[in-house]
C-alpha cells in the first residue's frame, strides 16, 4: 500500500486529461480552436442557467458553468440544449441529486469556493456530477480526497463507485487497500453487496495479481482497455511456452534417466502445469472482462489521511 505511488498515478491520469482536453479545445489562443472558444463564451454573457435538483432549483451563470464544464461547452457548441430566443430560460436537470450538493458543486466550478472546503457528506456526488458535466477540475479534486479517505469502512463502497465511473486509479487504490486490509475479499460480510459482475472482476484482477502473471508489470493492474490487458496477458503466455520448450529441447541433450534427465523432467512437467494454468485463466478472462454494470452507491467520506 504506497500513497506517493497512488499519488502518482491520479497526477498522471490528470495530466492526461489535461492534455485530451487541450487537443480538442487548444492552448493557443492565436489558434481558431481557441477563438471560437473565446467568442462563444463571450456570447453567453448574461445568460441564466437553471439547474433542476431533487429538491428543488438553482441558478447559476452559463458562461461560468460553460467555460470549467466541457458537457455544457459542448451542447452550446452544438446548439443542442440551449438556444438563443430563450437567452434567460436554459435548463438543464440534475434531478437525481440533492440540492445542496449541486449548489456545493456549482460553487467550486464557478471558483467561487475552494475544492478543499468541499463538505465530507458532497464530496461523493460533486464527484459524480463533475463526472457527468465533464468538469475535470472538480473531478480531479474529488478524487484526490477520496484517494486520502480510503479506509476499511469504505474501501468497499469506493470500489464500486469508481467501477461506475470508470476512475480506474481509484479503483486500484481502494482495490490494493481491501486486499492488504482484509486478505481473502470472498469472505467479506460485504461481498453479497456487490454486483456478480463486480465480484467476478475483482477474483479475477486478484487471480492475476497473485499468480503472477503479470510478473513483468505486476504493479500494473489497470490498461488503456480490454484488448491491450488481453494482448498483454498473451504475450506473457506465449513466453512461458517459449521457455517451455527451450526446457524440452535441451533436456534432449541429457542421456535419458539419469539424474540430470529426471530432474528436468520434473521441472518440465511443472512448467507444463503452469503454462496450462495461465491458458486456463485466459480463456477465462476472455468471457469475463466486459463492460461493466452500473451500481448505485452512495458514502459519506471522512478525511483521515493527510
């Protein structure tokens, strides 16, 4: 468990997003990207926009929202939600969140509060909306906090939101903390409260860890998608059959029952049984890794760790 490690990994996948997000709107303002940015926020000046909640509605600045949110960017963009004969009448719904919490959320889009000063019980669905808004700078913020409140109480409930959400850094965290926490994760009271898809996902992620499959990129749980981690996990196979019969050839070169035959026999034959193993697991993996099932969850965070 290595908090500079995981660290590490949320400041790379930030600085990738980073990246994404300015090759599609551009750093260069001399560029036309950039200006036709500029020239449509400057177009939204004034504009309303009525945010639908649970329990309630808020309004906030369209402009403001537009320029941190790419979702609301975009569908100005498009010209798909908005629309200029109804310049103070633009809504959108955020109906299956509280009002409270996406008040907190607009705040810190807005920059008009700090992301440190998020309140414990918002942190989770801020993260979710800003996931869903595509407001990367609430996001990364949230994350980072949930990264320092992985605990035994909710390493289990942040497993499953990050599946949700696809926050594969997350979800290796609080994977790697259940594991070193708790050893066996099938004998978890908690473990029925997972999706048997999520179940299957996490033996199997625990299966490769363990077997050492990997061996060459243990520390890597997590790939850009299925057919690399596939990919990957084939090669790795393909090496262990090559050093297989690396073994059976130069044990032709021994004068058969001896003791240097048998010896390598013996070891040959537990080569055989482990590269038969690894060909298990991955027609296995094969059928298993799909995409994943939404799951409702919901946790309050208490910040521990600093």
């Amino acid at each position: 468990y290595n908090m500079a490690e995981a660290r590490r990994r949320v400041e790379e996948a930030t600085a990738h997003q980073q990246q994404v997000h300015s090759s599609i709107f551009g750093d260069d303002e001399n560029c036309d990207e950039a200006k036709e940015r500029t020239e449509l926020l400057r177009s939204l000046e004034g504009q309303t926009l009525q945010l639908s909640t649970k329990n309630g509605t808020l309004e906030t600045s369209l402009k403001e929202m537009a320029e941190t949110c790419d979702a609301i960017y975009t569908l100005v963009a498009a010209k798909n939600l908005f629309r200029d004969s109804n310049k103070q009448g633009n809504e959108m719904s955020l109906e299956f969140f509280e009002r409270k919490a996406v008040q907190e959320f607009v705040d810190m889009a807005t920059k008009r509060k700090k992301t440190e000063d998020v309140s414990p019980d918002n942190v989770v669905p801020c993260c979710e909306i800003a996931n869903f808004l595509q407001c990367y700078i609430v996001q990364e913020a949230m994350v980072k906090i949930l990264f320092d409140s992985v605990d035994s109480d909710n390493c289990w409930s942040i497993i499953q939101f990050a599946d949700r959400l696809q926050l594969h850094a997350l979800f290796e965290e609080a994977l790697s903390y259940m594991i070193a926490l708790l050893g066996n994760i099938e004998e978890h009271a908690a473990w029925q409260d997972l999706s048997a898809h999520l179940q299957q996902r996490l033996v199997n992620i625990k299966k490769a860890i363990s077997s050492g499959a990997l061996t060459n990129d243990k520390k890597r749980l997590f790939f850009a998608n299925t057919q690399e981690y596939l990919a990957i996990f084939e090669e790795t196979v393909q090496y262990h059959r090559d050093r297989l019969n690396e073994a059976k050839l130069r044990q032709t070169e021994t004068p058969e029952n001896t003791n240097s035959w048998r010896y390598a026999q013996r070891n040959i034959e537990k080569q055989e049984r482990f590269v038969k193993g690894l060909e298990a697991v991955m027609a296995e993996h094969q059928t298993v890794f799909a995409p994943k099932s939404k799951i409702d969850c919901h946790m309050s965070v208490k910040r521990k760790r600093s």
